[in-house]
C-alpha cells in the first residue's frame, strides 16, 4: 500500500512539473504578451460586449438596440449574470471574468475526474492538462474574452450528474447553458434521443421555463420579446466570416445562398439526430456502461456536429473539444485499439488544438480545425458502426 501510494504520488508529481513548464514557457507567455494592454486596461474585446450588455441593463436600456456595430446577441436571461461584472470597473470585471469561466471549468475537470473508474483517472487528468496548456482555441478564446469555456464546463457538468445518477440536476445545468449561450440546447440529442431518456426532456423544459420566469422579475419582457423576433431570427447571418470553422461558410464559398445553408444545416442536424435515435437503438436508461467508447463518442460527436453545422464556429468555440476528447482519448489508450485507427484520431486531435500550424497556414483558405473535425466524426461514427474495425472488442 505504502509503495503503490508513493508510485501514484512520483507520477502526479512528474504529471505537475511537465505541466508547469509547458505553462510557465508556452501557454502564459503566449497568453499575456498580445492581452496585457487589454487585460490591465479595457478588458477583452468581446468580453467588453458583455460588460457593456450588462451595464445597459442596469441602466434600464435595451442592450440589443445599443450596441453596434458589434450586437450582443446572447439570450436576454444572460443579461443578470453579466450586470454583475458591470457593477466593478471593467479592469477587475475582466479578472473576475477569468476567474468565473476558469472556476467553472475546474469544477467540471475535477466532477469528470472523480467521476471515472480509478484505473482510468490518471490517464484522463494526463491528457486533458496536455490538451488544455496545448490548445491554441484557448488561447484565442482568452484573448477575446469569449464565454465557450464556461458553457464547455456547463455542458461537462451536466454529463457528469447524469452519469452520477442525477438527471434532474443535469437537465438544470444544461438548461442554465442554453440560456447563456443558445447552442447548447442541441447536447438535447445526446441526453435524449440517444438514450432515448423523455424524462430529461421533461426535466429540461421545466428548468427552462422556470428560470424564465424568474428572470422576468428583472429582465423586461419586452426584451425578451425583441430578442426572439429582431435577434435570434438572425443568428444564421455570419458565415461569411473569414475565420469561420464551420463547412456552412464552405458550402457559402460555393454558390449556396442564405436560405439553402439554412436548409443544409438543419438536414444535418436533423440526419444527426437520426443517426443518434438508431445508434442509441439499445441503449436503456436504467442500465447504462458510462465507460464504454460508445457513449463518449457520441458525446463528443454531438459537440463536434454543433460546431459543423454552426455559422458563428470560429476557432475559440472549439474550447469545448478539451474535456469530451480528453475523455474519448483515455478510454480509447485503455482498449487494445488498431494502430491505423488511433494514429487518425491523434491526427486530428493535433488538428483540433495545435498552434503551430495556425501560424503557418491561413485559417481562411486552410481551415485545420473544419478538416480535423471532419477526420474526428468519421473516427467516431465507425465506432457506432463498425466496432471491430477498430478494436478486437466489441464495444456494443
């Protein structure tokens, strides 16, 4: 006992020293040199579009109309939670901002970590620290001061009270995220469809619809009224942006008009959903092997769907890749797996997070994270498919 006890102590402490050169000569330097002008002075620059939200709300003024050029286009039950930062100045706003998506996101690190089989937590905490101090999107959501790293640790938390048995906390969190950010309603084919789980979207709508009512004590519904019929009826009109990651702005390249990628997106949502429904075709609610590569692939694959068929997918969003494809990876090391097969899973995991090959390639004519995600789900649906093309086990 006392020998294993020390081995486990060497290997996290081996685990903690690379991890503190890899931040100490790579991640903090490459954060802190382009923000310090806007960390120590006016914030980020789109966390100043939250601050600012915030600060109009406070002020009794409609946040959407204010803003522009650049809109805030979140969900108007997001608005409290951004007053709060409003109410400091926005130097120590932006502190705590960090501190807020980084707690978060802790949290959900440590609740997956304790939540997996004893044998598999080391290998997890090792590959999700190197993805974290390694991924370029985080670096890039850091300086832009962007929220998909608090909405990646709401939708991780959800996944881990639903594995630890509690799906009504699951379906609030879940719910709590979609009301920050409205993409993550979609994680619904997953927690639904695929385990074909009604309750939970009970649930879901229920947690919805109760925290927006409350809000109404102090968001007005008129805001609420603006922002569905002026705001969210226009959130397909980005994918004309140059560093999109999304194969909506690639098919926009070729010919395709407004109305046709909207078709295109939601047949591919819809596909995926399918896709989802006869996958989870066995799946039962009550007896559930949460370690299985089943069921973290298609938790990964929703993610990765989500940030191909969305417009607005840039780098930064794929922040959320971190945890899920920590998660995948782990169990995967641990099944006796075809080379072939985790050689294209690593290649796109380095496709996924690199920042190496965004410096020598343009996002916009090359874009690596669309093509590694593209590689990723193709990875990911053999398993559904074609277990034994992967491993000898079959893992159904």
């Amino acid at each position: 006992m006392v020998s294993g006890s020390k081995h486990s102590f060497s290997m996290y402490f081996v685990l903690g020293v690379a991890c503190f050169l890899i931040g100490w000569n790579y991640w903090i330097p490459a954060y802190l040199y382009p923000t310090a002008a806007g960390l120590y002075g006016t914030g980020h620059p789109d966390f100043n579009i939250f601050y600012l939200a915030g600060h109009l709300w406070l002020s009794h003024q409609n946040p959407y109309l204010s803003l522009q050029p650049t809109p805030f286009v979140y969900p108007p039950t997001s608005l409290p939670f951004y007053g709060l930062f409003a109410l400091f100045d926005i130097t120590f706003a932006s502190w705590l901002w960090i501190a807020a998506y980084m707690i978060v996101f802790a949290l959900a690190f440590l609740a997956l970590t304790f939540n997996l089989h004893r044998e598999g937590r080391f290998l997890f905490v090792c590959v999700a620290l190197l993805l974290f101090f390694t991924s370029y999107p985080l670096l890039l959501m850091m300086v832009l001061g962007q929220s998909d790293l608090l909405i990646s640790g709401l939708t991780i938390l959800s996944l881990v009270s639903l594995r630890a048995k509690h799906g009504f906390v699951s379906a609030l969190i879940l719910s709590i995220g979609t009301l920050m950010k409205g993409s993550a309603i979609f994680f619904l084919v997953y927690f639904v469809v695929f385990r074909r789980d009604w309750k939970y979207l009970g649930y879901f709508l229920a947690c919805t619809l109760a925290i927006v009512g409350i809000s109404l004590l102090v968001v007005p519904v008129q805001i609420y009224w603006y922002w569905v019929t002026r705001v969210a009826l226009t959130e397909y009109s980005l994918y004309e942006l140059p560093v999109s990651q999304s194969v909506i702005r690639f098919l926009w390249l070729a010919g395709l008009g407004k109305d046709a990628l909207e078709v295109v997106s939601l047949i591919g949502m819809i596909l995926f959903t399918l896709f989802a429904f006869y996958v989870g075709s066995d799946v039962s609610t009550s007896e559930v092997n949460w370690g299985t590569l089943r069921f973290d692939a298609m938790f990964l694959t929703n993610g990765l769907i989500i940030l191909l068929l969305s417009p607005r997918s840039t780098i930064y969003p794929y922040v959320w890749v971190i945890l899920p494809l920590a998660l995948f990876l782990s169990t995967l090391l641990m099944e006796d797996v075809r080379v072939p097969y985790l050689t294209l899973v690593g290649a796109a995991a380095f496709l996924l997070n690199a920042t190496l090959t965004q410096t020598f390639f343009d996002n916009a004519t090359l874009p690596l994270a669309t093509i590694g995600n593209l590689i990723l789900t193709f990875s990911l649906v053999l398993i559904c498919f074609r277990p034994s093309s992967v491993s000898k086990d079959d893992h159904r």
